[in-house]
C-alpha cells in the first residue's frame, strides 16, 4: 500500500512540475496542415447509363456504396413534403423482403442501410459486398410502398413537424428559404401539417416512378474491394433496371423577377 502512495504522489509531482514548464498564456504553434488523401477511381459505366466510381482502400475490412440520384429540384406546392416522405418509404421494405426481415438482414451483418429522397446507402465488413450491393438493388429496385408502412412514416413525419415548431433553427430555416428563393421555389417553400396532411401513398410511388431511374445514377464505392468484382456484382443486381428520360426542372429566382 505504501508503495502504491508513493508511485502516485511521485506521478503526481512530476505531473505538476511539466505543467508548471507550460507558459499557457502563449497560444502554441500550429501543427503542419494535414493534405487530404483521395484515392483514384476507377470508372465503371453500365449499358443502363448507371455510373460507379470504385476507390480500393484495404487499409480495414470494410466497404461503403451510396447511390446519388442527379436529378433537379422539384417544387412540391400543395403536398411540400412528399419528395421526403417517399425517400423515408423507399427504405421501408422491398417486395421481397418487408422491413422487419429487411432491418433483421441488415442488423445480422453488423451493417448500416439508409435512404433518401436522392440517395441509398449502405456500409458494412467487405465479407458481405455481395449481399450488401444485393439489398441495394432490391431496395432501389422494387420498394414496395405498402399502406401500413406509409401511414407510419406519415405519423412520424407529422411528429416532427410539431416539435419543429418551436425549434429556432427550423423556424430560421424556413425564413431563410422563403426569402432568398421565394415560396414558389423548391428551396423556399415551407413543409406544413396542412400539406403533409395531403400527401397520398400515390404520390410516393410516382416520385420514384419518375425519378429512380439509373441513367441518373451514380454510385460510389469505397473500401477494401476490387473493380473487377464490383463491376461484376452491379452487372449481376442492377443490370435489369431499365434506363428511362428524366424530364428536367427550372425555375425562376425571386431576386430575377
């Protein structure tokens, strides 16, 4: 016991004898900046338009896919929310897998999926690529927007808006929009309980109609995996979605009037 006093006061005193060699009212050195490291890619363009960029990195057992949709912004009007709110859906079960396997199958593999109005991802260990870039393809290709799982996501949805309410950042984000972009713009149009409200199952399903299409697809993939077997695999689970024209949007600036 004795000894263990001894060591700590001694770790103590020398503790206090660095410390008091610090002249802390002189602001240190910056260290060198650090230059950032970004991998080569390599390109991958299927017969579908799709595009994928592949950076090998095997530093750790792990691999990163997210799908970005290119596509304009859209002015929601009457139903502001229902670009969102499909990309909440399309997450929520496949027509072959309903989202309680769908979130088991995920959860098995330690791995992380999500998805967006304009994006899908999905990370997880390199061991499970092929499932991974398989649960991809089925989520973007055959979501299947069912009632239950709407009304949910709509409630929740709904909740959110409440609380937002009395946030300072949502408030001054919605001002914000509204007078830079005008509330006739997507970017300054304000999403309400009223036009939440609106929003029908249908007009889910026709946002991914129109837009989910791979022609405006790019995906990313970073991690410790090959180009050759990452082409393989999107050939094998997303050679079947079929290209279609995406019609274009524009719109008029508030400050251009």
């Amino acid at each position: 016991m004795k000894r263990v006093i001894i060591f700590i006061n001694i770790f103590l005193f020398v503790a206090v004898a660095a410390f008091a060699q610090v002249d802390r009212s002189v602001r240190p050195d910056a260290g060198p900046a650090r230059a950032p490291e970004i991998g080569e890619a390599d390109v991958i363009t299927m017969k579908n338009g799709m595009k994928i960029f592949v950076v090998e990195n095997s530093k750790l057992p792990r691999v990163s896919m997210s799908l970005i949709l290119d596509r304009d912004p859209i002015f929601e009007g009457e139903k502001a929310g229902y670009v969102q709110l499909a990309g909440d859906m399309i997450g929520r079960g496949t027509i072959n897998r309903p989202k309680d396997k769908l979130d088991e199958e995920v959860d098995f593999m330690g791995a992380s999926l999500g998805t967006g109005s304009t994006n899908i991802y999905a990370s997880g260990l390199s061991k499970y690529t092929e499932k991974l870039v398989e649960i991809m393809a089925d989520v973007a290709m055959n979501p299947s927007f069912t009632q239950e799982e709407f009304d949910k996501a709509k409630e929740q949805f709904l909740s959110g808006i409440e609380s937002g309410k009395d946030d300072p950042s949502t408030i001054m984000g919605n001002v914000y929009g509204a007078l830079i972009y005008g509330k006739d713009h997507p970017y300054g149009e304000i999403i309400t309980t009223e036009t939440v409200e609106a929003i029908t199952l249908e007009d889910c399903k026709n946002y991914y109609n129109t837009y989910f299409k791979p022609n405006i697809a790019y995906v990313a993939v970073v991690g410790d995996v090959k180009t050759k077997k990452i082409k393989k695999l999107f050939n094998k689970y997303f050679g079947d979605w079929e290209r279609t024209d995406v019609s274009m949007n524009t719109y008029e600036l508030l400050w251009s009037r």
